[in-house]
C-alpha cells in the first residue's frame, strides 16, 4: 500500500513531457556533457500533455483490486478533479456496466489510463507520450497485482497486446 501512494505521489509530480535533460555520455574515463534533448519528442507545433492538462491523473482504486481497468487518457473532468475514471463515462461503467450488469464489485477494482495526463481537445496520444508513460503503468501493474486486466479502447488494447496490429476501433 505504502508503494503504490508513494507511486501516486510521484506521478503528481510527473512533468516528463515538459523536461529537458543533459545527457551525459561515458566516452573513456571523462563523462562528456552533450546538448539538451527533449525527453518526449512531439510534433512541431503540438501542445504537450503537460501544457494541456492541469495535473497527471495517477491511477485509483483499492490496493488488492482483483480487477484493473485501463483506459487511454484522462477526460476533461478526470483533468480537473485529478480522478482516475471519475467523470460521466467513468460513473456509467463503475454503476451500470460493473455493479449492474456484470455484478462486479467496485471496491475491488482499480482504474488507471495509459497517458496520465488530458491531451488538448481529446486527440489521441503520440506514441512518445505513451512510452514515456509506460513506467508509471507497468509499475501500476506490478504493484496492484490484479487478477484480470480490462482494457478500454484500442489505445490500451493495442499496448498491451501489441500483436494485434489489424484491430480498428470500433
């Protein structure tokens, strides 16, 4: 439990998207710094996940979840109340598709998305995005241990099962 909060407390301070950094390479005894690069390479001219959202989402939910839930990116809502799955879509799978229909206990589940923080107007992630935020997902995972993961559109679909490169969004 300990690890998983200090986790969320790290992901809060998450600004990858939004860091440069000095990359020192080991030539032979001396370690030569080199020019700044950019950690998350995005289109020229596109806004940044850090400087499109208010603050990452980290994932939520209860520590021994049997269930984990991944979805593609935090929504508006989720953006300005840093809640994991927590606005109008989030609450019509928590009460309808979870208690109701599939008679699954919320309080066994855990929510996450694959991008911690709301892309501008709702576009998809870039690839650079997502692999910079892979670590706080599989750690996510690591740390939640759950028994059965649930992904939620083609964003998380293809991520985690990376083989399925013919899936199309329904």
């Amino acid at each position: 439990m300990r690890d998983i909060n200090l986790l969320r407390l790290r992901n809060l301070s998450c600004r990858i998207c939004d860091e440069a950094y000095e990359k020192v390479v080991n030539r032979g005894r001396e370690n030569e710094r080199v020019n700044i690069f950019r950690r998350v390479k995005i289109p020229e001219h596109a806004t940044n996940l850090v400087q499109s959202s208010t603050s990452p989402v980290p994932g939520k939910g209860s520590y021994d979840a049997r269930y984990m839930f991944i979805g593609e990116s935090p929504g508006e809502w989720e953006d300005e109340n840093g809640e994991a799955f927590g606005g109008r879509s989030g609450k019509y799978l928590k009460e309808k598709l979870l208690k109701q229909l599939a008679k699954i206990d919320v309080n066994l589940c855990w929510f996450t998305n694959v991008i911690k923080c709301h892309p501008r107007k709702n576009r998809n992630p870039y690839n650079s995005e997502i692999a910079a935020c892979w670590p706080w997902l599989r750690r996510e995972i690591d740390l939640v241990e759950p028994e059965v993961i649930f992904t939620i559109g083609l964003i998380a679909t293809k991520l985690l099962l990376p083989s399925q490169t013919s899936m199309k969004a329904c």
